[in-house]
C-alpha cells in the first residue's frame, strides 16, 4: 500500500458501485430507499460537499431498480455537477420560492419507510413527513451501520497513507521537548505536523499531562507539563479524505515502576486485542480480549471505555469494539484497537492503532514504538 492515490482519483464508476451497493443494502433490509443528507455519506456515495451549511434541501435519493436523483438548490447545482459521482446520477434543482418537498416527495412511495441520514435537519425530515403522512423513517446508522464499514483496495490505501502520515508526526513530536511546556502548545505543534505531512483536516490533538491523562477525553488546556508526568498523545484527522487516529503515550523523565508497569499492562491488553482481530471474529471479542488482560491485572475498573471504533471518511463510525456487538469482522473493515487504563487525580495510559480486517488475522496502519517513550 503507497499510498498513491486520494479521494479525487475515484470515479464515476466508483460512486455508481457505492449507490447501487446501498440501494442493494436498503431493499435487503426491508427499507423503500434512502435519503442521504450533506455530511459524510453524501461525500461517500457521491463524492459532492456542500460548500456551506445551509437550510436549503439538498438530498440523495436512493431507491432499488432506480437511478439516483440529487435533489439540489439550483444556486448550488453547479458545484453539484462538478462531482465525481455526478455523472453516475440525475440532478434535480429547485429554485427558491418553490416548494423543494414537493418534488422530493414525487421521488418517493407515499407509503414506503426509508433510512434518512442522521445528520438531516429536523426541518427537512419534517417538511417530507407532512408532504408524506404514510412515509416513516430510520436513522442510516440504525438502519445500515455497516455501509462504509467495508473499504475497498483504494480506501485502504488511503487510510494507510493517513496513518503513517500520523506515525511521522509523532516520530517528530517526541523529539521536542515536553517539560516546562502548556499542553496547548504541544497540541498545537501536533497540528502543524499532521498538516505539514499531508492531512487537510485535523480533528483532534489531545494532549494530556499527569492527571489530566486519567480523562480519556481531556480538553487541552494550559497546564505546564512537569518533569515526572505520564502524557497521553491522541491525534488524527483527515488526509485526502480518509481519517487518521493513533495514540501513544510518553513520559517526561524517568517513569516509575508502578508508570512503567500500568505502561506495560496497557501495551498487552493492546496486542491481545490486535491478536483477536480476524474474519468471522465478533467485534466484541476484540473487547474482551484487551479488557481481560487489564481486568486480570486487577485494573478492570480504570478501563472506561469501548476499545475501539470504525474509521473511514470520518474518523469516528461504526463498527464499534464493545461488549453486546456481535456483528462479526468481515475483510476490509477498519477500526481502533485503544486500551486503556484512567487513575483518577494521577494520570493514565492508552495506545491505539488503526487495525483493518485480512484475510486471516488483522493489519495495523500504525508502527510507530508501543513501548514507553521517555521525553525531555
């Protein structure tokens, strides 16, 4: 995987695969279509985003046995036709001061009930019911939460190009020096880096020193990093369209036992999450693998959270590694693999790769170091 490609080289082609692929998932799962909003399953099935926020009713509409329709402000249809996907579907335009409703609703069975996106404005959703009294509704990720969790070849390439652009911001972020800083300007310098090696997006830079780290999901603030604290480095974003999310956790001087060994317990409970991951496996069992390991160790209780999430055109989708989900591990499927152990008012650890789905186990996109970094 190079790495090569990005988001713009997919064509329409790819796209009409991705629609028909969907309208495929909505009919076997008793659904009369989709209604696909503005956000990432838009960008997905499409390649079209919106160039801005809008109360204006843009949505795909997917139904089996016909072609899509892009219902579209005809101010933005434009913008609309230059998308990779556009060819592979029809666009259909309002113009203010008609009624957009009406002519989605002339799009739909009056009597059907179909995935809507979760992202779509209540305004909108409302508005069809009223055109629509005998349609009803489910959310996409209720209804399909596994229709971008498969990636194909060229997605992976691209997730893999993402991660290791991530790999060589931390390569270089341990190298400056911790002690003395604010975490915001840590976390500031990881931002840089994830633009500087290539990610248009970032999502997120928590950086959280000593007790903070003990909060899986601490705000960066300005707290002075200190000789002797644990620092918990999450970090990702999006590069050419496909997400990025790793984290290590470093150590500003020498660690002590206790530091090194929680360190150690959590890189383990890592591993044996890493390990579980092959076809056929229920994603729960990836769960249970890593929290046995803390849980054994008589740290269950510090472990707060699923051990891992999908990725993909966003950087937090399904599928979900957590206790009850059965849905079991198909090729080409993406998703952290992240213990993690909290002690409240000290600090905390966690470590987390992108792992995907093989033929016969499970393929990490990080390889930075899992072992205990020590920093100036």
């Amino acid at each position: 995987m190079t790495g090569s490609r990005t988001a713009a080289s997919f064509t329409a082609d790819d796209y009409r695969a991705r629609m028909e692929r969907a309208a495929g998932a909505a009919a076997d799962a008793g659904l009369a279509g989709l209604l696909v909003a503005p956000g990432p399953d838009l960008v997905w099935l499409t390649g079209y985003a919106p160039t801005a926020d809008t109360e204006r009713l843009t949505l795909l509409v997917l139904a089996p046995g016909r072609d899509p329709v892009l219902v579209v402000p005809a101010l933005e249809a434009p913008d609309a036709a230059k998308a990779a996907g556009a060819p592979a579907l029809t666009l259909r335009d309002w113009t203010d001061g008609k009624d957009p409703y009406a002519a989605t609703a002339a799009l739909l069975d009056g009597a059907g009930r179909f995935g809507i996106s979760d992202n779509a404005w209540a305004l909108h959703l409302l508005a069809l019911q009223s055109a629509l009294p005998g349609t009803s509704y489910a959310s996409l990720t209720d209804a399909l939460p596994m229709l971008r969790a498969v990636k194909d070849p060229a997605e992976l390439e691209l997730l893999a190009a993402a991660g290791a652009a991530a790999d060589a911001a931390f390569e270089e972020i341990r190298t400056v020096r911790f002690g003395g800083r604010r975490e915001s300007e840590v976390a500031a310098d990881l931002a840089g880096l994830l633009l500087g090696f290539g990610h248009s997006r970032v999502d997120f830079t928590i950086v959280a020193s000593g007790p903070n780290g003990a909060n899986p999901h601490h705000e960066v603030g300005d707290r002075v990093i200190e000789d002797g604290d644990m620092v918990v480095l999450d970090f990702g974003g999006l590069k050419d369209g496909y997400g990025s999310d790793t984290s290590r956790t470093v150590h500003v001087g020498a660690p002590t036992d206790e530091e090194r060994r929680v360190h150690d317990l959590v890189r383990e409970a890592q591993e044996a999450g890493f390990r579980a991951v092959r076809p056929g496996a229920a994603c729960q069992d990836v769960d249970r693998a890593a929290r046995a390991v803390i849980a054994d160790a008589g740290y269950g209780e510090y472990f707060i959270h699923r051990t891992g999430h999908g990725i993909g055109v966003t950087t937090h989708e399904p599928p979900y590694m957590i206790e009850g989900e059965e849905r079991p591990l198909v090729p080409g499927m993406c998703f952290s693999v992240e213990p993690g152990v909290y002690l409240p008012g000290r600090f905390g650890v966690r470590i987390e790769d992108i792992v995907t789905v093989t033929e016969d186990g499970g393929h990490r996109f990080n390889d930075t170091t899992r072992e205990l970094v020590v920093v100036d």
